[in-house]
C-alpha cells in the first residue's frame, strides 16, 4: 500500500511538473491549465468505481473473483507500468529539448493508476476490517493508514528529484520498485491467500 500511494502521489509533484512543463496542455483546440490535471484522477474513480465494484460482485458469483494478493498485485503493477509508460515520453524530451508531447501520456498514466488504486484501496480497507482481531480493528485501520502517510513520505522524497536526474530515469525507478513488489505479491499470492483463508 506504501508503495502505491508513493507512486499515485506522484500527481501533486513530479507530474504536475510534467504536465506544466512538457505536456503540450491542449484538447480539441483548447487549452486548459496545467492545474486541471489534478481532478484527474477523481473524474476516473467517478466513473470507474461502479465498474470495479460490479466486476468483483459478478466474479464472485461465478466463484472467480480474485483473492485479495492478487488483487493486490494487480493495483501495484497497474501503478508501476503506469511510470513506465513515461519513459518514452521522457526520452524524447531529453532528445529535443523545448518540445512538449500530447495529453495522451498523462491521460494513458492517470488511467492506469486508477486502476491499480481500485485494486488495491478499497480492497485494503475492506481486508483490514475482515482480517483483525474484533478488539483491534481500530487499531488495524490505523496501520493501514499509517501505511498511506508513509507513502505519501516516499512520494515526496522523489517528487524533490525532480531536478536532480533525468525524467526517464525517475520514472523507471518507480516502475521498478512499484512492479517489482507487485511481481512479488503476485508469487506469494496462493501462501497469501492460504493464510488469510486461516489454511
């Protein structure tokens, strides 16, 4: 969880420089402030939750749905290919410098981060609740939340690398260590699944 929301906060420095320096901030021959790219990502939860919520309805009565490892690692891949989208992007930047490239990049990142959120954020805050002790539910919730703050610190120790090394080697370091922890939960996924299933 710590590591997904160091990426998604990604959005309040190291992108929102991104947007308002190289994107190119235009839509069908309007332009909209760099500041615009913020609501983003709550625009996508509006009209994505309803789908993620009847998908794991719909897989669990057919006996399919996903376990909670699993669901976990998807929501850390989607936010560590969504960096990796970038790296081209950056690489041209660095390649002709004072250009800009299109909003398809940040619109493509903004879409996969949002997905792995709603793999993995409410999926968390619904498996702490299950998998607590009844006594220390509370007390669970908040380590889940602490897990969200330490995140958001990660986040911003690589937001202030913005100017200290190039944009495509930042946005690889996230993909790697956000993909690699997801590739991890992905084989401990069926021991995870044993254990929370009290196997």
């Amino acid at each position: 969880a710590a590591l997904l929301w160091a990426s998604y906060e990604q959005v309040g420095s190291t992108l929102s420089l991104f947007a308002d320096r190289f994107t190119d901030n235009n839509m069908f021959g309007n332009t909209f402030p760099s500041s615009w790219w913020q609501s983003v990502h709550a625009l996508l939860i509006i009209f994505l939750a309803p789908v993620f919520a009847w998908l794991w309805i719909s897989l669990a009565k057919k006996n399919k749905e996903p376990s909670i490892p699993l669901k976990f690692s998807f929501g850390l891949l989607f936010a560590g290919f969504s960096f990796l989208v970038l790296v081209p992007a950056a690489l041209f930047l660095s390649a002709n410098a004072g250009s800009k490239v299109g909003v398809q990049w940040l619109l493509t990142v903004f879409f996969l981060q949002t997905l792995g959120e709603l793999c993995l954020s409410p999926v968390g805050l619904s498996s702490m609740t299950k998998l607590a002790p009844p006594r220390i539910v509370g007390q669970m919730m908040g380590v889940w939340f602490l897990a969200s703050s330490v995140g958001n610190f990660i986040g911003g120790q690589v937001g202030s690398l913005f100017e200290a090394f190039p944009l495509h080697q930042i946005f690889f370091t996230v993909f790697c260590f956000a993909g690699s922890m997801g590739l991890v939960m992905f084989l401990l996924r069926g021991r995870l699944a044993k254990l929370i299933n009290g196997e």
